[in-house]
C-alpha cells in the first residue's frame, strides 16, 4: 500500500496552488514539496500521519491550512472497504464463480479496483491487459497522426490523420485516467512490460492528439478557404471572358482581384497555404495580364486595396499583446506583403501621390513588429536559461530546502537574476520571470544579500 494515496495528494496540491496564488514568490518551493509528496506516492507502507504530511510542507509554507491536512490524512487511511478485501474475495469466488469474480473486480468502478488492486493486483490482470493494449495503440496512433497531419503531402494525408487522430482517442478513452500512474506499475513488475504506464505520459498523449486534432480542424478549414477561393477565381475568369462591355469587364476584375486576395489570406503555415502560394504564380500572372489591358487606374487602385487589406489584417492580429514569436513573425509578413503591393504601384499610375506616406507608414509599423519579434526571442531564451538555472538550484538544495552552502546558492541565484533581467516588459513571459524575480529577491534577502 502506498504510503500517500491519490486523493489524499489531491487535497494537498489544490491547497498548495492555492498558497502558491496568494503568494507567487513561493512558486519555487511548491517543486520542493511535491517531490517530497511523489516520494511518499511512490512507496509502500503504513500511511504517512497527519505529522508527518505537516513536517513534509510546514518548513516552507507556514501557513498550509491544518483543516486540509487533518482532511488529507483521514483521506489517506485505509477504508473499512479495502480491509475487507480478502474476505470478499473468498465469498466472491464462493458465490459467483471464478469468472463471474474475475468480471465483477474488473468492472470499471474505482470503489470496486482500488482495494483490490492494493491487496489481490493478480485479480485485475485482464484489465491490466486490456490497458496495455489501449496504451500500445495509443502510442502508435499518435505517432502515425503525427507523421501524417504534421509531415502532410497532400489533403489525403490529412483525412487519413484525421482518423488517425479519432482512432487514438478511442483508445485513450479507454484508459482510467483514475487508476493511472501507480498501481499499473506492479503488472510491470510481474509481467516485465517494457513500457512507463504513467499519469504523466497520459496527460502528454492527450495534449499530443489535442494539439493534432486542432491541427486538423486548422488544416480542413484552410483547405476549404483554398477551394472556394480557386472556385471564386474561375468564375470571375470566365465572368471576364464572357463579358460584352467595360462595365461588365470592371466588375468581373474586381471579383477577380477579391478572389486572389482570399486565396492569399489561407495560412502560410498549413499544406493549403504552401499549394495556395505555388498557384498564385500563375493567378497572379494571369490577372496582371487582365488588369494591364483594363488600365492603369484600376491597377493601381486594386494594389493600392490589396496593400491596405493585407495592413489592416497586421493591425487587427497585433492587438492585445504580448504575442509569441510566431505570432510577430506573420504580423511581420502581413505588413510585408501590404509594402510589396505597394512597391508594385509605378510613379506613373494615377494615384500614386497616396502611395509613399502610405508606404512610410507601414514601414515604420513593420519596423515596430520586428522589434517586438527579437525582443520575444530574445526574452523567451533568457527566460529558458533563467529556468534551468532555477532547476540547478532546486538540484542543489536538499529534501528540507534548507541552504547548507550559502555562497554557492547566492551565486545561483545572481545567475538566475542576471537571466531575467534580459526579459523585456510585453512578452509572453514577462509575468512569469517577474514571479521567479521576486522569488529571488526574497532568497537573497534571507541570505543576508
């Protein structure tokens, strides 16, 4: 029996976040203690007491509410069920069978497994089996999803992910996420599986297929985007080559032009986006042609839209920053692009005095979001290096967190100071190295620094 069991540890994190929220300088001491709460999960003995669940978070937070610790450790004790185990187990088998027994422990209800997975684990084996076999599938899907949606060729590389992607779903669905991370461990034991059955992995699998599932759902709307811009770019060709007067001929270009700029707006970043930007060579010639002979008016005029369509998309997504990188990286290519249309504009298009202040200002705009762009890399690498030095620190201090060699912790802490000061205000992660920033602040100033 494990020392610490899980609802127990449930408690106990909810209230140390809780802690954590009130004062985000003790953020770092909250790894300190579940780590000391992991040990106590990963051993078996008597349950940890309510003494020992105080002298295990008290050191650091002193303030640890009592009343959830008394809850913690009433919740860790034994349950008048789980000490009755052994002799249902005989009247069990006595009564339904050995099947029928075999059945009913299985059955997928924690009340009925967790007591029989403490005492009798050899009873859950067919469950333990069915989950080794949901984790396999599982794993492999994920991977082929990956692969396919990720590394996709073609729109059927997508459908046949998107079932991928269902399909591990499906298995992981029929992992209990309550019986995870312990006690599947001992069929390991037993059966010498070579794989690491653990909450932690199930919680990356099911971030894995979120993230692909949102890659798919991403991938089909720009596929749909892409289709109906080629479809509205055919009609409005053959709008044109049908059309019997200026009139007509006007509005089938301007349908045109419309129809092209949809087409540029499929992300850059999805398989649409790459086979958009290969048939926009030919588009875009095709329609240079046409608006050359309707004139240089309504060529410059469609540039001169276009060029402020692509600036107005830039300034719509650089609201509400921060932004990551990625983010200021294709606010950088909008604006980008609005210039570029402009640059097409010659001096002698009617029109073209609205031209350079309008250019100007966006050069200036695209100047700004580079800008922003190297001060998110650059702030999101010092605050990465800050991390693994906070990662040395917590390697260096022992279980109770007290400070044996001080000069070598004021050291890692200056080193951990002179990481975050490089992290610039209005980036992602600047709340976050300001919390570490406090921390510090504190830890020296126990020090005597």
């Amino acid at each position: 029996m494990a020392r610490l069991n899980r609802q127990a540890l449930k408690l106990l994190t909810r209230e140390l976040d809780r802690q954590v929220q009130l004062d985000p300088a003790l953020a770092m001491g909250r790894d300190l203690v579940l780590r000391r709460w992991d040990r106590l999960l990963e051993r078996d003995g008597e349950p940890a007491t309510l003494a020992e669940l105080q002298a295990s978070v008290k050191d650091l937070f002193p303030n640890f509410s009592d009343r959830v610790l008394e809850r913690a450790a009433a919740a860790n004790r034994p349950s008048f069920f789980g000490k009755l185990v052994g002799p249902l187990v005989t009247l069990g088998v006595i009564g339904v069978g050995v099947p029928g027994f075999i059945w009913l422990v299985n059955l997928p209800y924690p009340m009925i497994r967790w007591p029989v997975a403490r005492t009798a684990p050899i009873l859950l084996l067919p469950s333990f089996m069915q989950m080794d076999h949901s984790y396999r599938q599982t794993v492999s899907l994920v991977e082929q999803a990956d692969q396919l949606v990720n590394q996709a060729t073609g729109p059927a590389d997508i459908e046949l992910g998107a079932e991928k992607v269902k399909a591990a779903q499906s298995h992981l669905d029929k992992l209990p996420v309550w019986f995870l991370g312990y006690y599947p461990q001992r069929y390991c034991s037993l059966f010498s599986c070579g794989w690491q059955f653990t909450l932690d992995e199930f919680r990356g699998a099911r971030a894995s297929i979120g993230r692909m599932e949102a890659k798919v759902f991403q991938e089909q709307q720009a596929a749909a985007a892409l289709e109906e811009g080629t479809g509205a770019i055919a009609q409005a060709q053959q709008a044109y080559q049908q059309a019997g007067d200026l009139s007509t001929k006007t509005s089938a270009i301007a349908a045109w032009q419309a129809a092209i700029d949809s087409v540029h707006q499929v992300p850059a970043a999805t398989l649409a986006g790459r086979m958009a930007k290969t048939q926009l060579i030919a588009y875009e010639r095709d329609f240079q042609q046409v608006a050359t002979l309707a004139g240089a008016n309504s060529k410059a005029d469609r540039l001169i839209s276009a060029a402020k369509a692509f600036g107005m998309e830039a300034a719509t997504l650089a609201q509400n920053p921060p932004h990551t990188a990625d983010e200021w990286q294709a606010i950088a290519e909008l604006w980008a692009q609005a210039i570029a249309n402009l640059d097409r504009v010659s001096q002698e298009d009617p029109g073209y005095e609205t031209v350079p202040p309008l250019k100007a200002k966006y050069a200036t705009n695209q100047v700004q979001v580079k800008t922003r762009l190297a001060a998110e890399r650059d702030s999101v690498v010092a605050y990465d290096q800050a991390q693994s030095a906070y990662q040395n620190l917590l390697r260096s201090l022992p279980d109770d967190g007290k400070v044996t060699n001080r000069n070598q912790a004021i050291a890692q802490i200056a080193e951990i100071r002179r990481y975050l000061v490089k992290v610039q205000p209005g980036t992602t992660v600047y709340t976050e190295a300001q919390a570490m920033q406090q921390f510090a602040d504190k830890k020296l100033k126990d020090l005597g620094q």
